[in-house]
C-alpha cells in the first residue's frame, strides 16, 4: 500500500498550480499583444509592466517545466 502511493506521488511531478502559472501567461500574453496593437494612443507604462511581467512569467514556466517536469 505504501509502496504504491509513493510510486503515485513520484511519477506525476505536475501541480494543480503549474497549470495556473501557464494560464496565467498566456493571459499576460494575449493583454501584451492587446496593449501593442492598440491604435489612439498607446500606454508606455502599461506596455513596460506587462514585458516585464510576461518576461517574469515565461522564465518561470521555463524552469518549472525543464527542471521539474522534465527531471
């Protein structure tokens, strides 16, 4: 019995949490893409912060996935 949950335990190394971070940007994503293509007058401070937000991000999901999903 104990030896088949930590068989369990080991084998899905995927948190409910990865899955939010991963939404999370491609929600950052697509209000990037949204800022850049606005026409009258683009917001240069809401441009800066959600680059570097999206930039944070995507880092994060990049160790998240090749140092704990791939290891």
């Amino acid at each position: 019995m104990f030896l088949a949950e930590e068989a369990a335990q080991a084998a899905s190394k995927i948190n409910t949490f990865d899955w939010f971070m991963l939404a999370f940007t491609v929600l950052i994503a697509i209000g990037f893409v949204r800022l850049l293509s606005a026409r009258p007058k683009k917001n240069l401070f809401a441009i800066g912060f959600t680059f570097v937000a999206l930039a944070l991000f995507l880092l994060i999901d990049f160790i998240m996935i090749t140092q704990i999903w791939l290891a």
